[in-house]
C-alpha cells in the first residue's frame, strides 16, 4: 500500500479548517472539512477525525465493542464499524457545541476507508468525496450531501452560475444534530486501483479530467498528493485544500517506482 496526503490552507482563508490523519496498523485513512468559523471548524474536524480513529482502535482490540448506533443491513462488519466511529463523533461534535457557546455552530463532513482481505470499506457524510481510479477510469464512490447535488440529481440541466450559491450548503454534517446519516459502501479494492480523499476545496478547483492526469501520471502517492494541491491552490485555492492518495500497487509496479526514485535521486546528486 502507498499512501500519500497533503493539506493547505489556499489562499483566501486565514486558518485550515481541515485535518487528515492515517492509522496504517488498521488500515484506516480519515479526512475532515470543519465548518463554523474561526476554531470551531478545526476543533470539529479534529474531533471528528479522531474520535473515528479511537473507535476503530478499540474494536480491533475488542472485537465485541458495542455499535454506535443501528447496524446497517446488507454491509460489512467494517462498514458498520466505520458508520459507528461517525455516529460516536456526531455524538461528541453536537455535545460540544451545545456546551460551549463558541462552538455553537460547528460541524464537520467526513470521508473515511478501510482496506480488510481485498475489500474497501467508504463511509461519509456531507461533500468531502472519495474517487477511484481503476484502469484510466475516474469515478465518484460517494454522493455529496449538498444542496447542489440535490438540485443536479433533479435538474441536470440546471445552469452552473444559478447554484453558486448552494456550494456551501449541506443536507447533512456530523455534529449539525443529535443524530446523523451516514452513508456506506464495500468496494473491491484491486491491484493497481488508486484511491483519493478530498476536501471540496480541491474539487472546486480541478476537474474530474485534471485529477484523472495528475493520478495517473504521478509516480507515487505522495506525488500525486502534492501535485494535486498545488494545481487547486493555482487554480484560485479558495478554500482549505486536502488529498488523501491511497495506491494498491502491483509487485512490478513497485519495482519499477523504487527505480523511478533512485533515478531521481542520481540525477539530483548530479545536478
């Protein structure tokens, strides 16, 4: 597995209202857009982030810890336990707010996979996204819970500058309520499959074809990461940028990376 991230505030906000995190011993990748302004949108997203990744720690020791909230039907045991992680911290984020008048208005989404025997389990709630690229093929594994995406589901044909301003407005986030939905989906994950986790400030700014090249052409996951936050900051980086690159690579594409890396660091001592 290669995994590379990055997160950048962009250039218009004063503070990163994003935070990211990975526990590879769990195989576990998180990424979170706080949103309320000022610290809240960091603590939220912290919170969130955190509180899913302590969870996931307790039940692998503790295989009989208890579900946050109801099981799903019809999906994995580590789907459901992703699900209850995102319940624990809508739990947390919402008392937290309510507790602390600063706080009042914060909230969070959340994107968050976990790879177990060849299987990829995707739970999320709100317009942070996870993509899959499989064979030059970029595809969305989420759907944004925005009022955007609500108005393009029944009017495709609806004209961008007339929703510009729902770009912001979300129909779920955790922490918003006492309770939230969350959205969950196994996937096989394959030899040569490339997986990305992104705040919306990065899909703002690049398109489905842009994200394709820079995954495709990159020569490892931290590479790809990089270069995908620097192309949205180019690109205007007016929000808080973050990608979590996520590669299953083949024994001889691993190979051949190694190479690539020598090579780059020969041709570095030269110069």
């Amino acid at each position: 597995m290669d995994v590379g991230a990055r997160s950048e505030v962009g250039r218009v906000r004063g503070n990163n209202e994003d935070h990211f995190l990975t526990a590879p011993e769990i195989n576990l990748h998180v990424l979170s857009d706080g949103m309320g302004g000022m610290a809240s949108g960091e603590i939220a997203s912290r919170l969130t982030a955190e509180t899913i990744r302590t969870h996931c720690r307790e039940a692998s020791a503790n295989p009989s810890l208890a579900l946050v909230g109801r099981r799903i039907a019809g999906v994995s045991e580590v789907s459901n336990r992703l699900a209850s992680g995102i319940q624990l911290a809508n739990q947390i984020v919402h008392k937290s707010a309510r507790e602390m008048a600063d706080l009042r208005k914060m909230g969070a989404t959340v994107v968050a996979v976990r790879y177990m025997d060849g299987r990829m389990s995707i739970a999320h709630v709100g317009d942070s996204r996870a993509y899959r690229l499989r064979g030059g093929y970029l595809e969305q594994l989420t759907r944004d819970h925005s009022f955007l995406a609500e108005l393009r589901q029944h009017r495709p044909n609806e004209h961008e500058s007339s929703s510009n301003n729902l770009h912001n407005l979300l129909t779920r986030a955790v922490g918003v309520e006492p309770r939230v939905e969350v959205d969950v989906r196994d996937e096989l994950f394959m030899e040569n499959d490339t997986v990305l986790l992104c705040s919306d400030g990065l899909t703002r700014e690049l398109s489905d074809s842009e994200i394709t090249g820079v995954l495709h052409d990159a020569g490892d996951a931290q590479e790809a990461a990089d270069r995908l936050v620097a192309l949205a900051n180019e690109a205007g980086g007016r929000d808080n940028i973050t990608a979590i690159v996520i590669r299953y690579a083949s024994k001889e594409s691993g190979r051949t990376t190694s190479v690539s890396r020598l090579v780059k660091w020969f041709c570095g001592r030269r110069n």
